[in-house]
C-alpha cells in the first residue's frame, strides 16, 4: 500500500486551499507550471549542496502536484489534457529531483541511475497498464507520494545528522531504497497487468 492510495480521503484537508486558490485566480494549469519549476529548482539546490532549499523545493513540489488536479476537479475541468500534463511534469519532476541528489555528491552515478530507472520505470507500468485496457494501477510498495515524503525525511535526517552511514549520506541511502523498490514496485504492476490483461 502506498500513500497514493490516500489521496481521495485528503479532500477535507485540501479543500480550504483550493477554495483559496480558486478565489485568487490561480489555474490548475499553473499549479503544474509551479509544480515544474519549483522541482527544477529543487534539483539544482541538490546538486549545488544546499539541501535546505532543495528539501524545500520538494514539499512544494508535493503540494502542488496534490493541489492541481484537486483545484481541476473543483472547478470542473479536470480532462485527459491536464491528466497528461500532470503527469509529463511528475515525470520530469521526479529526473530533475533525483538526478540532483546523485550529481550533487550524495550517491554514485550507477547508484543514481538504478534509483531513476526503478522510479520511472515503476511510474510507466502505472499508467501503462490503462494503455492496455487494464485500467491505470498505482498499487506496489513504493509510490510517488512515498518518494516525496522519503526524501523530505532523509533531507531532514542529513541537515540535522549530518555524516554517512557506509559511505553514504542519507540521502544516498534513499536513492539506494528508490532503486530495490521502485524496481520491485514495477515488478507488481507488470505482475498486475499480466494477470488482468485480455488477450495475448
């Protein structure tokens, strides 16, 4: 079970935000934007060392991707183009934000790329699966929302203990998790659609 499941039962906390932000004018189109740029920003804090602004960066990486798609479906214009919007930029989130880490020092690259393909390729077979017929499936152990809140608790962790534990930091340690998980994640969801899969 991942956080993601939690999502629908998050309207409570979210819905005075929307509703503020509905009342400022603010589009769920330029919630994504936000949601875009602030991980760009997020990776090159990382990269340039400063794990203060990056973690910063990726809670409000985090609530504007949570509040986009909950100010579109209040508003009423939630559709296939903003889906498909969303997720291009979680996507490119998720490169600029691990790709950052890994290039700022904190894992080796071949450690750096085993995260990324196990997040990427875990997110594929998510939606992939409604490609298929199979209906989009964000079941397995390690979500998008996991992640976020993984490296917001690892970040913390190094600003406040700094050191390394087998010659990685905490945040290394996360990439390390990103990639055994997000591989095994994407194991389930392959295993998932296969079994649910009509035809051959």
């Amino acid at each position: 079970m991942t956080l993601d499941q939690f999502r629908p039962h998050m309207q409570g906390i979210t819905r005075p935000v929307v509703t503020l932000t509905r009342k400022l004018g603010i589009t769920p189109n330029e919630l994504s934007a936000a949601s875009f740029f602030v991980s760009v920003l997020a990776g090159i804090a990382f990269y340039a060392g400063d794990i203060v602004v990056g973690v910063t960066m990726v809670a409000l990486n985090a609530i504007f991707d949570a509040l986009d798609g909950a100010l579109a479906r209040d508003m009423g214009v939630a559709g296939p183009r903003g889906d498909f919007l969303d997720h291009v930029i979680d996507r490119y989130a998720d490169i600029f934000i691990i790709t950052g880490i890994f290039a700022g020092g904190a894992a080796p690259w071949p450690i750096g790329v085993f995260a990324l393909t196990g997040v990427l390729m875990s997110s594929y077979l998510g939606t992939q699966a409604q490609a298929v017929g199979v209906g989009r499936y964000y079941g397995g152990i390690l979500g998008r929302a996991d992640r976020l809140v993984l490296i917001i608790m690892a970040s913390i962790l190094t600003i406040a203990i700094p050191g390394e534990i087998y010659g990685l930091n905490y945040l290394g340690w996360i990439l390390v998790i990103f990639g055994i998980l997000g591989h095994y994640t994407a194991i389930q969801r392959f295993a998932h659609v296969w079994q649910n899969i009509e035809g051959r």
